[in-house]
C-alpha cells in the first residue's frame, strides 16, 4: 500500500488542476443520476424483474457514473457538447457487455453481440424483435414452464440499450471503434492461458482499453483527428491498465493474466504514461483544455488506489462522492469454484 501512495504523490503532486478535478466529479455526479433515472433505469424495467432489476440497475448506474467523470471531461477539452443520457447509457452498455463476455458462460455470445454490434438483420435482431422466439423464450423473456432465463435477459437488456444508443449517438467513428474493439474483447479470451506472451498481453491492453475509449469519446467528438484518436488511445490503455490493476487479485482468483498481475507492468511505470501524457494532449487540444482532463486522469489513478485498499471496508454509497468511489459492481458476477 505505501508503495501505492507514493506513486499517487509523485503523480498527484504537479497536478495543480487535481482539485478541480475532483470537484468537477463531484458536482456531476447528481445530474447524473438524473440521467440514468431517465434513459437507463426504464429500460432495465421493461426488461428485468425484482430481485434481479434493483441489483442490475445498482450496477449499471455506478459503472455509469464513474465513466461519466471521463466523458464529461474529455468533452470539456475537446470543447463539444455531452448528451448526459447517452453518457450514462453507453457506460451502462459497457458494463454489462464486458461481463456477458467475461461472465455470462453463455457459448454464443461471441457471434451473437458480433450480429448486434453490426446490425446486420442476423440472429440477434432477429432474436430481439421477435421476443426470442428462436431461442426458446416467449416475448416476456421466459423459457419453458415459464421460469426466466438469464443469459436471454441479459441479451435482451444489451440489445435493447445499444439500440437506444445507435438511435441518438452521432457519427460513425464510435461505432467503427465498436466493431474493433469486440474482436479485442474475444481475442482478451487468451488472458486466461498462462503461456499467452507478454506481446500479446499488451496487445490486448492497448486494443481493449484504447479502443474502448475511442467509442465513448468518439460519441461526444465524432470528428476526431486521427492525432487525436492516437491519444485517446494512449490514454484508454492507460486507464485499462488501472482497471487491471484495480481487479487484480479477482483476476488472480480467475486465472486471467494481465500485465499487472504478472509484474510486466507496474503502478509506477502507469503513473509515469499518464504524466507523459500530458504534452501530447496540450498539443492536441490546447495546454489550458488539455490540463483538467490529464488531472482527471490522475484522480482515476487515485480513486483505484483508495478503492483498491478500502476494499471490504464498507462506507456510505449515498453520497455523489460515496457513489463515485464504490464505482460498478459486476452485472453478471463471475463464477468461480468454492
């Protein structure tokens, strides 16, 4: 833990924005809420019922809330609008995708959220329209005897936010970025072989987190630059490798290697790509926009490091501070043996 700290102070401590920052993250986080309530949590309700609607909705709104921070600060710099809904509707998304990939153990998923993601009129379009009847379900999501079926919950959910989605994201660059970034999330499958090399692995990180975040700022900057593109890449690897870092002894438990977990790359040499970040922004979106954002990226560092160690702690979630710390739990928790 010490070792944790001292990389945040060394990080932390030329980062005079870093107060604003976190105010900014605080003071957003109501509006946020607001937005979920309006474009998320009705479309939970229409799909899922309790117990499983009040869990997912406590999940999918405090993944939202925290990429609500970055997307609201990139947009800032990038000086375009941000569309709250949509915000904490792709946050949603990817909250629960990543854990039908991780998860779901559902055997299909691959080519199925490939279907979706392309829009290609194929099974999953077909499934969603015709309320699954091709999959065993009747239209209210329930298999024989009238017992739900989670995996096709989940499908349902997916499709059905991604269609909201695709109905108000602007552009195109967002979802070119998708389709490339679900070929990440199936090639990230070799996380769980030990002999993946140390090449992959990075390759991997740099693709996931990258291009995961090219598709969420991309649906507030459809526009942009192909040098801008490349630092936003740069930063999303960095802030996969945070992730990593964050979930690490949950990957060690699952067998997924990471570039964290195996000590190719440490906290320190993260800290270090994100302070050397900071130039490449400036040169890209002007030093005065470029420094809120590149402090915002340091307070991710330092809100994973408190998450990191508070874990198990317990604490107050009611709070926008209390809700931006807790982040997301898992939509799908993953299984593990006992």
């Amino acid at each position: 833990m010490i070792r944790d700290l001292l990389t945040v102070l060394r990080c932390a401590r030329p980062a005079i924005a870093l107060p604003i920052a976190l105010k900014d993250a605080v003071a957003c986080a109501p509006a946020a809420v607001r937005d979920f309530e309006r474009a998320v949590e009705p479309i939970v309700r229409g799909v899922l019922c309790e117990p499983e609607r009040a869990a997912m909705i406590a999940s999918l709104r405090g993944t939202a809330l925290t990429f609500n921070v970055g997307i609201h600060a990139y947009a800032r710099m990038a000086g375009r609008p941000c569309d709250g809904e949509l915000v904490m509707l792709a946050g949603s998304v990817a909250r629960l995708y990543d854990d039908m990939i991780d998860n779901g153990g559902d055997a299909e998923i691959d080519a199925w959220v490939a279907s979706l993601f392309k829009g290609d009129g194929s099974k999953a379009d077909g499934s969603v329209a015709d309320g699954f009847r091709a999959d065993g379900l009747g239209a209210d999501g329930l298999g024989a005897g009238g017992h739900p079926v989670a995996r096709y919950q989940h499908r349902r959910l997916l499709a059905a936010l991604y269609e909201e989605i695709r109905r108000r994201a602007p552009g195109e660059l967002w979802h070119t970025a998708l389709l490339e970034l679900h070929d990440y999330q199936v090639l990230s499958r070799r996380q769980r072989d030990p002999a993946t090399p140390a090449a992959q692995l990075g390759k991997i990180t740099r693709g996931k987190g990258g291009l995961a975040c090219v598709v969420l700022f991309g649906m507030v900057h459809p526009d942009m630059s192909v040098v801008q593109r490349d630092a936003v890449m740069e930063a999303g690897e960095a802030l996969q490798l945070l992730d990593d870092y964050l979930d690490q002894d949950a990957d060690l438990r699952d067998g997924i290697g990471t570039p964290l977990n195996r000590g190719e790359v440490s906290l320190a040499e993260v800290g270090a790509r994100l302070r050397a970040l900071r130039p490449r922004l400036a040169a890209c979106y002007g030093r005065a926009a470029a420094r809120p954002f590149a402090a915002t990226l340091l307070l991710v560092l330092v809100a994973d490091v408190l998450k990191r160690h508070r874990h198990g702690r317990g604490g107050t979630t009611d709070t926008p501070l209390g809700l931006l710390l807790a982040g997301g739990t898992h939509a799908i928790p993953p299984k593990r043996a006992s």
